[in-house]
C-alpha cells in the first residue's frame, strides 16, 4: 500500500487520472492526491524525472527513498523489480573495473606507491613480479572478489533483518521484517552513489581522499535506506550497515589471501594525513587552473 512520502501516513492512491490522460495534445489530467494527515502531496516524485531522483538520492532525502521503496519498487510477493536487477548488475560490473584497477595499481612493481628498495629490483624480478600480479589479479579474480562480497555484504543484513534467529530480533532491538528482497532492494537503491565514478570520464579524481569520501558516501545512504524502510532508529540502522561491512571485508580479505595478495587494499584504505594531503594537492590543483 502506498505512504505519503511527508508523514509516512497510508494512502489508497497516489494521483486521480482524469479521461483525455493518453492523449499529448490534452496535457497530462493527472492530479496528485493531497494527504488528509499533513496536507501535502501525497508523493511529489510522481511527476519528477529520473535526475531529480539521482540528485535527491545523493542528498539523501528521506522523501525520494519513501518514494522508491514504498510506493515505486515494491512488489507483490516480494519480488525483485526488473528495474533493481539492472542496478545490480551495473553496481557489480563497476566494482569489478575499479577493483581490478586498484590491485593492479598497488601490485605492480614500480607503480605510484611503491618504495624505492621495490623501484630497485632487477629487470629480471620485475618480469616475473608483473606476471605473477596480473595472474593473480586478472578481471575473473575482480570478478569473484566483488561478487563474494556483496553476497556477503547483502546476506549478513539480510539475516540481521529478515531471520527470526536475528540477535537483533533476540534483543528485542529490531522486528523480523517479513521482505527480505525489498531490504536488498534498499542496499542497492542507496549504494547508488558508486556510479559517481563515471565522472572518471570527464574528471580525474583517483585520489585516495575522493575513494574514501565516495565511500563514506555510500555507507550514508544504506543506513537511510535501512531507517526508512525498517523503520528503526539510526543506532540499529549503524549496526546492520557496520556489520554489513565486517562481513565484506572478512571475506573480501579471505579471497586475497587465497589468491596470494593478502598484502594488497581493494578498497583504497588510506590514513586521514594521506587524506587531508590529498585533498590540500586536489585543492591547490584547481586554483591553478582558476587563477589561469
């Protein structure tokens, strides 16, 4: 059943479609219904593009998350919205790319990063490190990787969320939630924010500090997600995302290690003076380019 998006209360019905509604030359004769409960549009997304969205989502605006999980993306059954799947697929091929990129990155010999003893190595040491790295590190390892990890990521919550052996349920902390698709529905909506490196396109940012930030970014928007659409405070919300996490990163850490490259960090970790050097490098770049 549809919620207004402002006060989260039930609704029969979004908007009243008027007769002439298919024909383009008569406008759209679709009203929007106004809330009995607060006296505002019931759901103003009805009547916004796919941008407004985005821009929203990346706000983090309670409002357009309502609108996706309640009144847009849930299905009867609890069935995955053919909308949501594409969204996976494109999150995952996206960190399969940047994690192949960032093992490669740290892994080969001479790259940025690596110390002057490695730089001195023998021509001879050197080959052999760069096949050994990128047969380790091929796109089928990226591939595995990233795909255990949401798994793992999507399956922790899922049980947090959805199973009635739930410690969070145990505690009295959180009520089993009986739609264990739409909470993976949620993770994928609010991870969203992944696609910003697209804009690698246009603007080169690979510095540790955007890595971090995007990630930070990320974690944001699931714990909105997980609010909203279970209806739980921020504290419960915090620890379904961090164990989420724990549970990535245990077996994204577990896979390197089987493929011999326990020593290397997929996910751009960096400690907060790298980042603030970043940032200050990223900062003095553009006001050269302004003052030019």
């Amino acid at each position: 059943m549809p919620i207004c998006i402002e006060c989260r209360h039930p609704v029969k019905t979004l908007w009243t479609q008027y007769s002439g509604a298919g024909d383009p030359s008569s406008g759209h004769n679709i009203r929007l219904t106004v809330c009995k409960n607060c006296g505002r549009f019931c759901d103003k997304y009805v009547e916004h593009d796919f941008v407004v969205l985005f821009i929203d989502l990346v706000l983090i605006k309670p409002q357009v998350y309502r609108h996706l999980l309640h009144n847009t993306l849930m299905r009867e059954g609890d069935q995955f919205d053919p909308s949501i799947v594409r969204l996976g697929t494109l999150l995952l091929l996206f960190d399969v790319y940047l994690t192949w990129a960032r093992i490669e990155k740290q892994t080969v010999p001479g790259a940025e990063g690596s110390t002057g003893e490695e730089r001195a190595t023998s021509c001879s040491t050197r080959l052999l490190g760069v096949t050994l790295v990128r047969s380790r590190s091929s796109p089928l390892s990226s591939i595995i990787l990233c795909t255990c990890s949401t798994l793992a990521f999507q399956l922790s919550i899922r049980f947090l969320t959805s199973s009635p052996l739930s410690p969070l349920n145990q505690l009295g902390m959180l009520r089993t939630y009986t739609r264990p698709n739409s909470v993976s529905t949620a993770l994928l909506v609010s991870s969203s924010t992944k696609l910003f490196p697209i804009l690698m396109v246009i603007w080169d940012y690979d510095v540790p500090a955007a890595a971090r930030s995007l990630g930070w970014a990320v974690v944001l928007n699931n714990v909105e997600a997980l609010k909203i659409l279970l209806d739980c405070g921020y504290p419960v919300a915090l620890v379904l995302a961090a164990a989420g996490a724990v549970a990535r990163w245990i077996v994204g850490r577990a896979i390197l290690w089987v493929v011999g490259l326990e020593g290397v960090d997929s996910v751009s970790e960096s400690a907060v003076a790298a980042d603030g050097r970043a940032i200050m490098e990223v900062v003095k770049e553009w006001a050269g380019r302004l003052a030019w």
